[in-house]
C-alpha cells in the first residue's frame, strides 16, 4: 500500500540538500541541517532520511557524521554498504574514516567560487 503521509517542510528541506551533494563528495549529518534551515538538528537529518521515499532514489551514502565516519555499526549490512557506495564514488578512507577537508561537498563550492580570486 502506498504512503500517503504528507512530507513535512523540515524533510522536504532535507531531501532536497541531500539530492545536491555531488558524486564523491559527503557532506556531514550537522552540515545538512544547517544549509537545511534547521540549526543543530543534526538527528532530524537521519530521521528524514529513514522516511524518504524510495522514489526519490536520495544518495543517502554521502551524509556522515563529523568525526568523517560512517554512522552504522561496522559490522552492519547498512555500513558495509555505505562504504561499498562511496568507495565506488572515489572517496577515499584513512583508518575508517573520510578526510573531510578533501572530500566534504561544500570544499568543492568554496573552490569554486573562490578559484579564480587568488590566482
């Protein structure tokens, strides 16, 4: 049966964040909230995203936490997907975890918005 539940604007916005992070970048779970409108509400990220509908095909695996890990248990099918997704993505992990100065989303907007200015 299908879900009929109306989105709510605080997923809505989170889903739409979520679906800009680009091909191998990540962007941690405090930083969605926030460019989402939502503060510190770093959990509602993770509950938005247990809600999305399949549909929307959300690429879910680029959302990490701030310590630039992956938030399931490690030995968890849920993890070793994630890892397996971005992995293929070309982001690169150094003992468990994603140097988020290389590889976070927004460090790729900065560049380049900034790239030309201090050449």
């Amino acid at each position: 049966m299908p879900d009929t539940t109306t989105p709510t604007p605080a997923q809505q916005a989170v889903w739409s964040v979520v679906a800009a992070i680009p091909r191998g970048r990540v962007m941690t779970y405090a930083e969605v909230a926030d460019r989402a409108g939502l503060g510190r509400a770093a959990r509602m990220v993770s509950s938005a995203l247990r809600t999305a509908p399949a549909h929307m095909e959300l690429p879910w695996q680029r959302v990490i936490n701030s310590q630039g890990k992956i938030s399931f248990p490690k030995d968890s099918a849920a993890y070793i997907k994630q890892y397996e997704l971005l992995l293929g993505e070309g982001v690169v992990f150094t003992n468990g975890r994603i140097n988020l100065k290389v590889f976070m989303a927004e460090a790729v907007i900065d560049e380049q918005l900034w790239a030309g200015f201090f050449k």
